[in-house]
C-alpha cells in the first residue's frame, strides 16, 4: 500500500533538527534562515526508496501561518529543499489521491492537493470549502461596511430565552472576536478565535446549538464550555 511508504519510526537523520546541532539536515535547514524547522512527517514521498521530511517553517507567535516544504537525501548525500507546499496554520495531511502519496491542506476556505515528485512540488488539485448553512451569521465584511450591526439575538439553548451573539472587529487581522451572552448579562462564552464568519448551526450537541467560524469549523459544547474541531 502507498500509505506504507510512510516511515512511523524515522532514522536518527530526521529527529530533533531544531535543536541538534551536530545533525547534518538541521545545519542544511538553518542555512535556509527561514525561522524555526519542525519536522511534521516522514516518508518516502517521491518513491525513489530514500526518506523525504516533511518540515514546517515557522517563526512563532500569530503573525504569519507556518510554511511546509519537503527535504529530500540525494543520492550522495547531500540534501535538496522543495519549494514551499503551501501555508497553513494546520500541517498537510498525507492521503492517497489518484492512486499517488500527496499532501492535502485546508486554509479557511479552499483546499490544496500536492504530490512530491522528482523535487519539484505539483498541484494535483484545489477546491473550494462549502460553507456550512447557519440559521443566523455575521461576516465581518459586513460589520465593517456597516450594513449589519455586530450583535445578533438567538435562543442558544431553546429554552425561550433570548441570548446575543456579540461581536467586535480584531482590528490587527480584520476578522471578528465573539462572545455568547446570556439574558441576564453574564458572558456564556468568550470566543477568543478570530473568525471573518460566526454563525449559528441549527445542529445542537448537549442542549446548545453548534456554532460555525468561517466556511467549516465547528464548536460544540461539551457540557461546560465551547469547544472547537
């Protein structure tokens, strides 16, 4: 199977880049100067019967989504660095698509198919991410067009009493901060993720609605609290 050409127990090659100083791939990946490298996976991705890394590029904080590229051991062992995959705040995954081993990435509203293929990095496929129908929603382009006012009223938990989504443009990244508050005024929920889409699904997972950020992501309630996929 192709999935097998994942290594579950990778070669002392590809363990602790970030902080070995004496292992020649984090020496070849420091020379890129390309913020901190984490190695997400390894396999023999192009199929030549070599180990590939897959390595995440980032350089902390919140600023910007980290990087992925593979590094490739050629054949007199030297090494290659793809050009970056794609940047996405969550790894790729490896599939099988077309009976080839590639990468599949989400960003907020597309997804991203890629194959690994004699060093060079090849778009299989890309799609858009259908939004999930939600019975009541704000987006922030609307909010900051003014045509809709940030604070929508909705029976979270059907009990016949009005709560209110409210929320508040994230002025660093021009997407929305929300919070869930209840009749009374106390806070329901914070929701400390920024969303450029919050709406509310008509699913209900322990007596409260589920709530969607942008096209897909869900928080369900676990009894207590939010929490997100």
């Amino acid at each position: 199977m192709l999935i097998d050409l994942i290594t579950p127990s990778p070669s002392n090659l590809f363990i602790d880049v970030e902080t070995t100083t004496e292992n020649p791939a984090a020496e070849f990946l420091r020379s890129y100067e390309m913020g901190i490298a984490s190695i997400e996976q390894v396999g023999d991705f192009d199929r030549d019967g070599i180990d590939d890394a897959l390595v995440g590029f980032s350089h902390g904080g919140n600023c910007c989504a980290p990087g992925y590229a593979i590094i490739s051991v050629l054949n007199d062992g030297s090494f290659r660095l793809s050009p970056i995959i794609d940047w996405a705040w969550n790894p790729p995954q490896t599939i099988i698509y077309n009976n080839k081993l590639a990468f599949e990435t989400r960003t907020d509203n597309q997804i991203y198919v890629h194959s690994y293929e004699n060093g060079r990095v090849v778009l299989l496929d890309e799609r858009i991410i259908q939004e999930r129908e939600a019975i009541a929603q704000l987006r922030v382009d609307e909010v900051i067009a003014g045509t809709v006012v940030p604070s929508l009223g909705i029976d979270i938990n059907n009990d016949g009493v009005m709560e209110t989504l409210n929320c508040e443009v994230w002025d660093r990244w021009q997407t929305l901060l929300c919070q869930i508050d209840n009749a009374d005024g106390t806070v329901l929920q914070d929701f400390g993720q920024g969303c450029d889409r919050y709406g509310i699904l008509p699913t209900i997972t322990n007596g409260i609605h589920d709530i969607v950020c942008n096209e897909q992501t869900i928080a369900r309630r676990d009894g207590t609290e939010y929490i997100w996929d």
